[in-house]
C-alpha cells in the first residue's frame, strides 16, 4: 500500500484534484504539486500526487473537485483565552500614554477587570460575546482551538467559562480543548492571601474535571501572578487527576518556568521571552513545546526576544498561537501570528506554519492532526496562493477559499 493511501475498498466522501500539498510530512513544506486529497468519515485517506491514486478519480469518490492554490492541514490555536466579555481597549490606550503592564494590574486593571465583566454576564451571555471571535478564527483557517478559563476566578465562574468553551466546540462543530487556569490572578475577594487562593484552585478542580469540563492545567508563574513554588503545587493536583500541564511561563521575569513545566513532563511552556539556557535544555529533554505569542509581544512592544537560537539548537519544538485576549492580545487571526512571528521573531514561513500545526498540535496533546497524511483528520484548508510562504508574508486579507473540518467544509 503506498504510504500516502489508506486501506479501505469503500468509496471516499470527497476528493480534491490539482491543488499543490503543503504535508508538512518531514523536511520542509514537504510540497506535492498536482495534487490528490481524499477523505472518508473524517479522516484523510490519500495525500499525495495525482498520478499517485490507486484508481480513477470518479470511482474512488462520487465527488471530486479540481481545484488550485495550495492545502495545508487545518490551523491549531493552540493558547487563547477566547472566552470573556467587554474589552479593554481603554488600557491599549492608557499603554500608549506610558503606563506599563505591571501598572494596569496593580491599578486594578488587567485581567481583574475582565473578571468583573465576566462575573456579570450569564453563560448565554458570554457565548454571545465569544462566538463571533471563534468564527474568525475559524474563517481564517483555524480548525481547532484551545480555550483557557481563568476570567472567573471562583468555582461558579469558571465552571461557567468552561462551560461555554465547551459549547462554543459544539456551535461550531470543532474540536475546542479547554484549559483550567483559575491560577490567572489573584481576585479581590483573597487579596493578600495567594496561598488561601491556591487552596481554593486545587479543591475547585477535581470537582470540575469531574464534570468532564478540564483537558489541561495552566497557570501563570510571575512575579505578578503566582510564584514557582505556588505552581508546583497546582501541578501536582493535576498530576494526581492525570491532566496534563502547561504553564505561562517566563513571559516578563525568569521564574524557572519552562523548568517547571519540564519537571512534570507538561505539554508546552508559552510566552518564553526569558527562558534561560538550564530551561530550554530541560525542556528539549522532557519533549515540551515552546510556544511563541507573538500578539502579546506585539501589543505590549517588548523587546526581549525568546531564546529562538537556543530552542533551535537544542531541538525544541516551537508552535504559534494567538493569545487571543482582552487586553494584551486581542488577535483574531491565526495567519496573523505566523506573520507576526516572523516579522518580530524572524522565524521562517515554514517555521510559522509548521508552529501552526504540527507543532501546535502537539502543544495540545493531540497526534491526529497538523499533517495531510492518510489516517489523520481531513482538518484542511485551501488558501488561495501561489506558494505557502505568502501565508506569513500577506498583512490580513482574506485568503482562505475552503475551511475544512473532518471532511465537511465550514467556510
């Protein structure tokens, strides 16, 4: 059987012909021009060239449709806290007049401030306000997304905010892995009082997971979030219940994160910009994923950048996300990031969409996605190029054609 080709002597649902490949199976783009896609019951069942199908098109699919530009495997969004309401656009602009990040939350701004709005709204409420950037996305190119809690900050909130991350998935008929981060910030009501808050995290989630509403476990180590040492605690819950972690590491001070997160075998370190050398070789030893946020560094115009070399070297895998948020990243667009990371962390078009996927697949656990090869998900997209690098060159613009999710086109 050749290696492109599933076996099965049933007709496939869809075949697309004439379309150049981006794989992404092994070196580079790994391009086929001429190109065969075929799908059945979700799952890809040929990836490779034309001349390469195991029989005629018409017999092997009762639909087939010639197409051009290129496919590549559905985008992964791997870090976004996507669901929350109200905006903080009056603190992009009160960044603009000078004041620091360190400021805004000090002041009682920043994440404290979505808290709020996020307690007042009901759940039908909160989906209302998160579908519409989940289409985005979604229009895009992103066909499945990772969505954090973390704006409740109490167990009725941010059982709410899961829930309606769940619920999102189910509108959109797409794959959305939820994130317990109710170690976000440390709300009014346990001010001066971390530890006690802590406690209040780790006896909030097993009863979550309980409900099926927890994939992952996050937190965020830093100086104004919560310390290494409140961390580890958070993570051995986890590790108890058999959740994995990742962790916002490193993203204004070196606290040991990305360390951390390789200690407990976690799925990703995010953000980054100071991860020190011991880190990143903890982390290349223990297979976590470092996952660049190019919008939050856009935003906030930091200039201390990843340690992109030394990720490299060591062989860490680096994925690219949205951050989509209220105050620090409020991107909307996949496509977007990979042009931001290359613009701002020079990484190259094929290193920005193989962040997109591959890797960002990875960064969730999740190793049936991020590649055209048969006996994956006929997660795809079809994007209206000449070549893929214009996929991180284009600033905005619409250039997917077809959004496609298990098979069934979504856009």
């Amino acid at each position: 059987m050749n290696t492109h080709e599933a076996s099965d002597a049933r007709p496939w649902d869809g075949l697309i012909l004439g379309a150049s490949l981006a794989t992404l199976d092994g070196e580079g783009y790994g391009a086929v021009t001429d190109g065969a896609l075929g799908w059945r019951d979700g799952v890809i069942t040929y990836a490779g060239p034309r001349d390469g199908l195991p029989g005629e098109p018409d017999i092997l699919a009762p639909t087939v449709v010639e197409a051009s530009g290129w496919i590549t495997p559905g985008l992964v969004d791997c870090h976004t806290h996507l669901v929350f309401a109200g905006d903080r656009a009056r603190e992009f602009e009160m960044r603009l007049e000078g004041a620091s990040y360190e400021d805004i939350a000090r002041a009682g701004g920043g994440i404290v401030s979505t808290v709020r709005a996020v307690r007042e709204a009901d759940a039908d409420e909160l989906l209302r306000q998160s579908l519409p950037r989940a289409r985005a996305l979604l229009r895009d190119g992103a066909t499945t997304l990772e969505i954090k809690s973390g704006y409740g900050l109490d167990y009725d909130n941010e059982r709410k905010m899961l829930q309606v991350a769940r619920r999102v998935g189910e509108e959109l008929g797409i794959t959305v892995r939820t994130t317990y981060l109710a170690a976000h910030a440390l709300p009014p009501d346990f001010a001066d009082r971390p530890d006690a808050y802590i406690d209040a995290v780790i006896e909030w989630l097993p009863r979550l997971h309980a409900d099926g509403l927890v994939d992952a476990v996050d937190a965020f180590c830093e100086g104004i979030g919560f310390s290494a040492a409140q961390t580890r605690r958070v993570f051995e819950a986890a590790r108890a219940l058999g959740l994995p972690v990742k962790l916002h590491a490193d993203q204004l001070s070196d606290l040991g994160g990305g360390g951390l997160v390789a200690a407990f075998g976690g799925l990703s370190a995010d953000h980054v910009e100071h991860t020190s050398i011991d880190s990143v070789r903890a982390m290349a030893a223990s297979g976590a994923v470092a996952v660049l946020l190019p919008g939050a560094f856009h935003v906030l115009r930091e200039t201390r950048l990843p340690p992109l070399d030394a990720f490299r070297g060591h062989g860490v895998p680096m994925a690219v996300a949205t951050d989509c948020n209220p105050g620090t990243s409020p991107l909307l667009s996949m496509r977007q990031a990979m042009q931001l990371a290359c613009t701002h962390f020079r990484l190259t078009p094929e290193e920005a969409l193989r962040g997109a996927t591959v890797n960002a697949a990875r960064a969730l656990g999740l190793d049936d996605r991020g590649r055209l090869r048969a006996g994956l998900r006929a997660d795809f997209v079809r994007w209206d190029v000449a070549h893929p690098a214009e996929l991180g060159y284009w600033l905005g613009g619409e250039l997917a054609a077809s959004v496609h999710v298990d098979g069934r086109q979504v856009r």
